[in-house]
C-alpha cells in the first residue's frame, strides 16, 4: 500500500519520502519507531529532550544494524568457492550478522546500491578468466553501469593455482575495481593456491574479526553471540574419509591407446550425501620411486622428522613427501623461494624481468627432481625445502553414479595419464595411483566436493543435451541413472566421442540398454580414430545442427564436461554458429542467445 498526498496528511514530498523508507525497515524498526512517535505525544515538557535522546539511541541502532547486514557473493566453477561462502556465513550469523549469500551467477547487480559490506569468494578459471556463473556479474562491475560505492566496505577472498601465469587475477580484478568504484577495505585480500584451507580460514576469521571491532567501536550494544563449536565428527575436505576400493576395472578394450578405469568406491560409515553433477576428490601420494629418487638426488637421510604444517605435526621425510607435498609441478612461488637457497646464476636469470615467457617454457612437463638437478648446488636442508613446497591438492573426479539408486557406493571414472617428456616418463600422480597402486580392499583419503552449477534441470519436463567425450561422460551416468531411479522421461541426447569404437566405447552397455528403455532419447558417436578423416563430438553437433536448435527452441539444457582447452572452446563455438546458422543470428545475437541461457541455467560446464 502506498501512501498519498491525497490520502494522508503528508505532502507529496514527505508521502514519497516515506513510500521510499517504509518497505525498507525491520519489524524491529517498525514497532521502535511508533513507540518514539508516541514518546514525542506524551509530553509537551519533554519533548526536546526525548527527542534528542531517541535520536542518538535511533542513530546508533541503525549504525549497528547496517554494520551488521553482510552480503556474500562467490563465483565458483567447481564449487570451492560457494563451500567457503557458506563456512564464512555459518561463523558470522554465529556471532549475530545477518548474512545474504548469493551466486554471482543470480545475484541482481542493482541490488550493490543498498549493501553496506560486501564479501567477494572468487576463483580464476583457465587464463585468467572468471568462472562461467562470474562473467556476467564480473563484465557488469568492469563496465560503466557499475554503480559508485563509497559507502560500502569489502573484502575479497580470491582461489587460484600458482602454476597458471594469471594466478587469481579474477580476485585481484574484483579487489581493485572495487576501490576504484570508491568502496573501502574492510580485511586485505588473501590470495589462496589450490591448497587453500588455512589461508581461507584464516581470511574468514579476520573479516569476523574486522567486523565484530567496527560494532564494539559504533555502540555499546549487547555482547555479540558465541559462536556454537560443532564438536560430531563430519567428514569433509579438511577431514577425509577412508573409503574402500570395492571394484576397479579397466573400461577400455586390448589393443586400446588409453587405459581409463572404473572405480567403485563404498560410502558405508561416511555420512556422505551428493547429486549427480557433484564430485568426489582424492588426496593422492606421490610415487614412493618418485620420492626415492629426490631423497637419493640430495642425500638426505628419509627418516629425518619433518614438521609437516603450524601444529607442529611430525612425519619421516619420506612420509612427509609421498603423503603430503607436492612435487610433481613447478610454479613461479616455488621457483623464487628455492632461488633464495643457491648462488646458480642460471636460475637467477630464469627469474629476471623479462625472460617470463623462458620460464613458462621451462616449467611445462618438469617437477621438483628435474629442478634441483639442473640449479644446484643447494645450500639446503630437507627442513629447508619442505617449508617451501605447497600441500599436495587433491583430485577432483564427476561422480558417475546416482545416489538416488546406489546411496552405499560412488563411482568414478578415471583416465590413467602417463606420458615423456624430457628424457623421463611421467605419469598422473592420483589417476596412475589408481591404476597401478589401488586393488579392492584398499582405501583412498575422499570428500564429496558439491557443484550446484552443474545440476540436472529443476523442471522434470525440461529436454537435456550432454556433451562428453572420454571421461567427461562420467557425470551423464549419473544423470541417466537419476532419471532412471526418478522415472523422469524428459528427451535426453548424449554426444559421446572417443578414440576407437571397438576398444573405447566407456560404459557402451549402459547406454545402449538406457537408448533401449527410452531414459535416453538419443545418442550420437565420434571415433576419431576410426575414419581416415578425424571426426569429433562437435561435428556430430554440426550434422544435427537443425535438430539440435529446435531442442534449445524448445528450453533444452546444454551441458559440456571434459577438456577446457580444446574440446569445450570447439563445442562453445560450434554451439554458436549453429544458434547463428539456424536462428538466422548475427555473432552478436548469437552471443547474446548463449549468454541468456547460461542466465537461465541452461548452458552449463563441468569444464577442466
């Protein structure tokens, strides 16, 4: 209801005043403020008074409201962010703020206008690139809608891989926009690598910090409250749990180029939920012949006690690099920390302005053992170079089974790499693990890592099209195995593609018995290897080019899982031409068509 000048006995500027402040208050504020106007009636004499002290009371409550009201957005492509957006708003409603949490993907951008503290959890995706569920929100705040902010106060917690040249630049991009717009630091920035639990933690308890001293400083108001410990044991990412093998198969056929492998792993004790497009990571250790051969290289003793992090925790250097550093990668960090541990002029200018592009050309393909062999000697103990290694991340693998139907067990598909590269064979650390070193009965350290970008459609009756070549079909198993368990009979079409029909046709079985009962409505195969010409999933996508349009006509949800850096640009650009071609779109229509679905949650990648 809104009030008028002609219905009221305000005038229009005070009626549109207050049409303006009364959708904005509390219940709180409402009922505070009619007991003030009936303060001010109840006594000429004091009236002055009364006023006055109502007025630094009403002042200083509004002050500690405002201060109390945080917005959180994240972007995230594999869901760290939003799992760390929810931790930091579980500690600050602990201590009494009222939180507002949102996707930057749904968050309306015109809402920045009425936030008073901002928290930004970003991640950088491929080169330097926001997340897919960041770009809109992130081209919006770069561009020249961006509202000014000088009342707002912020912090930005940015996740990144200090392996990639653009180390979380999406963060540092939104940290610096944000001042620029005129929005004032509440907590510095904390740039965090793919081993980011304590630095994270760390960021969220100096925000809680930061902002609990500004309330104690505005007003003496009542005591925040204490925040409640959760003492039960929950398994997560910072506690694993120890799941055992219970099948590991090789999906491929002999003679096959590739060797992927079926893993079964069983959830029994776990307290483990998850929903197909989720996925499970595994802390690795390294190859012990890996290990030996460093610990040989620089004759150090392997049952030296190592402290492994801050408690003081102890392991034998041996145990110490298998189970807990990583060692297989070079990054920039690492290389300028382990400079400070040698006089080799070589290495001095590796790292000298200018020769960047020489260094990304050196790290590619090596690891720590190829690195101290060329830039010794080393003034270094075992202490000295464990201190500057960075945890061992884990591997993050797309589910590629249903809750819904085997609640007990999650399965995995993984692609066993091994490849040379400078005079040495090389081999994935976790996926090789798995292939060579893991039989049933065995266990591996796992969390479920939730991604709620990657999710099967709310409405049953929505179409799917599911792009997934290699491992990236994984997750789609489990979407058929939910839409089978759900007795959802939406259309479903599966792009598949592989090397060989005959040897790499992963979970051929499955989908020709789910084609069969109708769960999947169609199915199209690439084997590149198999033709004289090399045929892949996006030129299935160009022979079905008109059929495919008609099914995103009809609000169809696109998916793509796999390869980022070739498979998933070529499918985006297919897509596009096809939207073009079809649609009878310019580029720029085209574009603007993909990104509204992308709003609408129908474009969406599980991309690596």
């Amino acid at each position: 209801m809104q009030l008028q000048s002609t219905n009221s006995p305000f005038s229009k500027e005070q009626a549109d005043l207050l049409n303006q402040l009364l959708p904005t208050l509390t219940d709180e504020q409402k009922v505070w403020l009619s007991g003030y106007i009936a303060a001010l009636r109840s006594s000429a004499s004091t009236e002055v008074a009364a006023t006055v002290a109502n007025t630094d009371t009403a002042s200083s409550t509004l002050v500690v409201q405002e201060n109390k009201a945080i917005t959180i957005l994240y972007g995230s492509q594999t869901g760290n962010c939003q799992l760390l957006a929810e931790e930091a708003s579980s500690k600050l409603k602990a201590q009494g703020f009222e939180v507002t949490i949102s996707s930057m993907h749904t968050y309306k951008p015109k809402e920045l206008k009425s936030v008073s503290n901002l928290l930004v959890i970003v991640s950088t995706h491929g080169e330097g690139e926001p997340p897919d569920n960041a770009i809109a929100f992130h081209e919006f705040l770069q561009g020249r809608k961006a509202p000014k902010m000088n009342d707002v106060r912020y912090s930005v917690l940015a996740l990144g891989d200090s392996s990639y040249e653009f180390y979380c630049q999406t963060g540092k991009e939104f940290d610096e926009r944000l001042e620029t717009l005129g929005g004032t630091r509440l907590y510095p920035r904390v740039d965090c690598d793919i081993d980011f639990d304590d630095d994270a933690a760390g960021w969220i308890d100096g925000v809680v910090e930061s902002l609990s001293e500004d309330i104690a400083q505005t007003s003496s108001v009542p005591e925040l409250a204490t925040p409640v410990v959760n003492t039960d044991a929950t398994y997560s990412r910072t506690n694993p749990f120890k799941a055992e093998i219970l099948e590991n198969v090789t999906l491929n056929g002999r003679g096959s180029n590739k060797e992927t492998r079926h893993l079964e792993l069983s959830l029994e004790g776990s307290g483990f939920k998850f929903a197909p497009g989720d996925s499970v990571g595994i802390f690795p250790e390294n190859d012990e012949v890996l290990v030996q051969m460093l610990i040989d290289e620089m004759g150090w003793n392997e049952e030296e006690s190592i402290p492994v992090n801050k408690q003081g925790h102890v392991l034998t250097l041996k145990e110490a690099l298998t189970t807990r550093f990583e060692i297989t990668v070079l990054t920039k960090p690492l290389i300028e920390k382990a400079s400070l541990l040698t006089t080799n002029n070589e290495l001095k200018q590796l790292l000298a302005v200018g020769n960047e592009e020489w260094l990304r050309d050196y790290m590619e393909g090596r690891d720590l053992l190829d690195f101290i062999q060329q830039f010794g000697p080393w003034d270094a103990t075992a202490a000295d170079f464990i201190s500057i290694l960075r945890k061992i991340p884990p591997r993050l693998y797309s589910i590629a089974s249903s809750y819904a139907a085997e609640p007990d067990e999650v399965h995995l598909t993984v692609s066993a790499v091994r490849y040379d590269a400078h005079g040495r064979e090389r081999s994935g650390v976790c996926s090789v693990q798995c292939a060579e070193r893991k039989a049933p009965g065995d266990t591996l350290p796992i969390f479920i890592q939730r991604n709620e970008n990657f999710r099967l459609p709310e409405k049953k009756e929505t179409p799917i099209i599911m792009v997934g070549p290699g491992t990236g079909v994984a997750p789609f198993r489990a979407f058929l195995e939910e839409r089978e368990e759900l007795e959802i009979d939406s259309p479903a079409w599966l792009f598949f593609g592989d090397q060989h029909f005959t040897t790499d046709f992963l979970y051929q079985v499955d989908w020709q018995r789910w084609v069969k009962e109708g769960i999947l409505t169609k199915m199209d195969v690439a084997f590149s290897r198999d033709t004289e010409e090399k045929v892949y999933v996006q030129h299935r996508m160009k022979e079905h080019s008109k059929e495919l349009y008609q099914w995103l006509e009809d609000g169809a949800a696109f998916y793509v899982c796999g390869d980022e850096t070739h498979m998933a640009k070529d499918v985006h650009n297919t897509l596009l031409s096809i939207i073009e071609e079809e649609g009878g779109y310019t580029k720029e229509e085209a574009v603007s068509y993909l990104n509204n679905m992308q709003q609408q949650n129908r474009y969406l990648r599980d991309v690596y």
